[in-house]
C-alpha cells in the first residue's frame, strides 16, 4: 500500500515554488545603452546640430549613402521622419536587428509624436 502512495508522489507532478526556480534579476542595458520603454535624450554627435529622425532602418542606411555620395536635400528628404532639436526627449522602442540603431518617438518639442530611426550614438540614456 505505501508503494502505492509513493508511486502517487512520483507521477503527480508538483507545483513549482519560487526556491526552486534560479536567481532572476533586472536586466539592465548593455554598454549603457538605453533599454526598450525607457526614456533618453537625442544628443548631436560629429558636426550635426539637429536630430535626423528617420523613418526606417532602410531609410536611414540609405540616407547615410546618399549624404555620403553628395546627394541633394531633395533626394534625402523623403527618407527622412522629422528632425528634432538636441535635448528632445524620446522613448524607446526597441534597439535595432544589428544594434546600431534604436526605434524611438519623440515625446517633447515641436516634434513631439515624430516616429522613427536615430543611430545609437545620437541617444543618450
């Protein structure tokens, strides 16, 4: 009878608790950069002085090329999502495929709403 009840013990499965389970902690961002649904602040870098907020990945890799080949505004604009004013507060969507951009909206400012594309370096935590 007690090989009965063992064997009741051994097939039941048993309901999980919390010591059983390993440590869980926050995760934080790598490198310090900004996590998804936080907030940060667009900052210039090189010899910008506004925020090109771009409309996709694609857009602004293109963009880039074309900014690199002289292209003209005219050509460039259409990529373009808005442009924000450095200090713009925006919140996070998430980081890039290949990490090297993040999707943000812009959420102070005349641009406030604008969504889109920055490089990473145009983000400050």
């Amino acid at each position: 009878m007690h090989w009965l009840v063992l064997l009741a013990l051994l097939i039941v499965p048993m309901p999980a608790r919390a010591e059983d389970a390993p440590p869980r902690y926050a995760q934080a961002a790598v490198d310090g950069r900004a996590s998804a649904g936080s907030t940060a602040t667009l900052v210039p870098f090189g010899s910008m002085t506004a925020i090109i907020v771009w409309r996709s990945a694609v857009a602004m890799d293109e963009g880039f090329a074309l900014a690199k080949s002289s292209a003209s505004t005219i050509t460039v604009l259409p990529l373009v999502s808005c442009v924000a004013e450095s200090g713009a507060k925006v919140v996070i969507g998430e980081t890039g495929s290949f990490d090297n951009h993040y999707l943000v909206t812009v959420t102070t400012g005349p641009h406030a709403g604008c969504q889109g594309v920055v490089p990473i370096p145009n983000v400050r935590p």
